[in-house]
C-alpha cells in the first residue's frame, strides 16, 4: 500500500476507532479493507468491527492497578505457601500468624514469623480482588475462587509461571527495550529465556508444567489429546505399523505420550534442551515405545517419519524460524511428514506482544506460516483448524 494511502488510512482509523463502526460500512471501498486490516495489526478485533471503548471515567485505570499489584501478591503468597495454607470456606479462618505457622511446617520459601502484619495486608489486597475471603478481624480462608483454584494444577501453574518475575519483570523493560531495540528479556536477564530456565530449575519446573498442563486440559489446546486420538488434523491411521513420531521441542513429552497412548503401534522420540529431555525421560518411561533425547532443533534430528512442531516457531523471530523449519527439512526423508501446531493471529492478540517481550518470538497469520515453510522447502497439504480454535494444524510435505 503507498505510503500516502496508509496514512489516509491510519486518519481514518484514528476517527473511528472510538465509535466502533463498521469500517467496511463506513469508508469508501477499497480503503475499507485496507484499514480493517492495519486495524487488526494494532490490536483491534477481527471482522472488520472495532472494539468499542466507552468508560467515560478512569476507573477501568484503578482496576488495572490494582488487578496488577494483586497478581503480583498473588504470586507471592502462592511461592511462600501461605495460599497453600488457607483453610476451607466451612472453617472460621486463619490469622496470618497462623497461616505463616502453617506454611512453615510445609514451605522453605514460608515469611519469616514476624511478617504476619505485611501478609495480612496482602491477604486483604487479595481478598478486595475477591480471591480470598477475609473477616472484619482479619482471619483469612478460601472463597469459591481461591478453593477451585488450589486444587486446578493447570491454573496453579498458569499462575506460578505467568506471573512470576522472571516472565513478569521482562515487560517493566519495554519502554527500555524499545529505546535501546533490545529483547527485553535479555535485557532483565543477561540472556534468552531458554538460557535462563536451563539455570532456573524452579522457573523451568513451572513452566514445563505450565506447557504440560496447556496440552492436556487446556481450552483451545484441549484439542491437542484429539490430535493425538483423532484423524481430525492428521491421517494417522494411515501410516505403517512402527512409524516414528519426533516431537521436535517436544517439552516433557506429553504431546508424544499421548500420540503413542492412541496409537500403540507408532514409536516416538522427543527431541529438547538437555535439562528438559531429563525431565521427559523420567515422564515418557512409562510409555511403550517413547524416548527423550538431549539435542537442538538447530541442528540434525533423528530420523523419524512424522515430526511435530508444536509451539515451537511462536518462539522464534523469521530468520530463526526458517532455520529450525531447514534444519527439520534436512533430517526428513523424501516422505515423511511435517505437522506444525500453532495460534494464528487475530485470535493469538493475547499472546502476540508476550511472544516478543519473553522469547523474541512472535504469532504470526496461516499465510505467514506458509510463507515460511514454503522458503524451507515445504508444501502445504492441509490447516485444519483444531475445535474450532485459534490453534491450527498445518501439515506439510517436502517439496521435491
Ligand atoms: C513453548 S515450549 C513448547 C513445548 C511443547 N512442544 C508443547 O507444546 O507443550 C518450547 C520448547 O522448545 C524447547 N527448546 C527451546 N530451544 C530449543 C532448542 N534449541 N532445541 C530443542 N528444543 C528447544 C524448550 O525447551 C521448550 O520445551
């Protein structure tokens, strides 16, 4: 599109976009798609209808203020125990002396006892945001939301990883980021995230299960146990007795365990850091005819003939995307498969920005994944949308 005409168009959409008008209605034809489209870029919603934004006042600002500072003591009170500790809704409540007591005998990361008046406060904050319930002298006990939540492992760790400073901290580096066009979790760190969870067991241990927790009962990602069921997005039932799955960054190998529990006559290897493939031998050890090894997916991968990337390029900028995409070309045979699992944009806006702020990655559109897997060498066969959902499957074949 000619400069000028962007610009008209970004006018436009500045004039609009507080109305929430119907672009396409709206604007002469032709400069309507073009606006929907840069539109959707900046973070507007798909279909050509724009989010209408009618607070006349500023207290959606005070709610983001204090939903910010109430995950940040969410976070804490989870990492010391105290959210542990709390009693159930049919019981009186506890003092925070008490609750510390409590995770004491449970906890090394538990406050130190005299820290009983600083997560009472807290407790409160927590409690005005509705996670917990408090009573007018101060005894503390689970509400509705706080009971499900200890007990969901996939929230625990949604919660443990996703608000924890190493992933938090990053985006307080933006503004910085930005000067500097820097990634802002080197910036924080000193080095890639990948780097910093092979030296942060703990930080790796959530967000391993975090990644587990996703496949296994996540909402969109719920999808992925069809995946490994179904032929819903791939022909598995079409392929040889003994076929091998590589399940390239495969994490602690739940994706691969639940292909081989489904199809008991494929075997299958996981391929990730060396850390994490420890972690998915002890998982997959269980499983008949799964193996974890250590390896990049820079380099040669096992032999396989279906390989699987699920999460992976999301990761990645465009040039190292097409080098892991090149480097898994490489290792195929003339006919085995590729299946690429990932959000598309529009739908994975929640994800976008945090792809960029905590691993230099980003979501990217089905024309862009194909864009790219057509410059690796790869010939699209089918994008089935999984569910319904913002998750997709693209399987591929190597061009000849
Ligand atoms: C977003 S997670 C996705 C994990 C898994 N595929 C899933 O969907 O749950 C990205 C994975 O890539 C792995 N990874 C990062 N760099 C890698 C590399 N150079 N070689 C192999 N795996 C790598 C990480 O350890 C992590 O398990």
């Amino acid at each position: 599109m000619p400069r000028q005409t962007l610009i008209a168009c970004c006018s436009f959409v500045g004039t609009y976009a507080f109305g929430g008008l119907d672009l396409a209605a709206t604007l002469p034809p032709g400069v309507a798609a073009g606006a929907t489209a840069a539109v959707a870029a900046l973070g507007g919603v798909a279909a050509g209808r724009l989010a209408k934004s009618d607070d006349a006042d500023d207290r959606w600002l005070n709610d983001w203020t204090q939903k910010t500072r109430g995950a940040a003591a969410l976070w804490a009170l989870m990492d010391c125990g105290i959210v542990d500790a709390l009693p159930d809704r049919d019981c009186p409540g506890l003092s925070s002396a008490e609750l510390i007591a409590a995770a004491r005998e449970t906890s090394e990361r538990a406050p130190a006892a005299d820290a009983a008046d600083a997560v009472a406060r807290l407790l409160r904050h927590l409690a005005l945001l509705k996670f917990c319930d408090e009573s007018p002298t101060w005894r503390f006990r689970h509400s509705a939301r706080s009971r499900a939540f200890v007990s969901d492992d996939l929230a625990r760790s949604r919660a443990l990883s996703n608000l924890s400073p190493a992933l938090v901290r990053p985006w307080w580096r933006v503004s910085e980021a930005l000067q500097q066009n820097e990634a802002p979790f080197s910036l924080e760190h000193g080095e890639g995230a990948w780097d910093y969870l092979s030296r942060n067991e703990r930080d790796a241990s959530h967000f391993d299960s975090l990644m587990k927790g996703l496949s296994e009962k996540g909402g969109a990602e719920r999808s992925l146990v069809a995946l490994g069921a179904s032929d819903a997005a791939f022909a598995w039932s079409e392929l040889p007795q003994r076929s091998r799955v590589i399940d390239v960054g495969g994490g602690e190998g739940h994706l691969l365990a639940q292909i081989l529990k489904n199809h008991p006559h494929f075997v299958g290897t996981c391929v990730d850091r060396s850390d994490v493939a420890a972690r998915a031998s002890a998982y997959l050890s269980n499983v008949a005819g799964a193996e974890a090894v250590a390896g990049s997916f820079f380099e040669q991968l096992p032999a396989g003939d279906v390989y699987v990337l699920k999460w992976i390029l999301h990761d990645w900028d465009d040039d190292d995307a097409l080098r892991i995409l090149q480097a898994v070309r490489k290792s195929m045979t003339a006919d085995a498969r590729l299946v690429v699992l990932e959000r598309v944009v529009g739908d994975a806006r929640a994800t976008d920005a945090h792809m960029w702020v905590c691993f230099g990655g980003k979501e990217r559109s089905t024309a862009a994944f194909e864009g790219l897997l057509g410059d690796a060498g790869f010939v699209t066969r089918s994008i089935t949308p999984l569910d319904g959902d913002a998750l997709v499957a693209i399987e591929c074949e190597t061009r000849q």
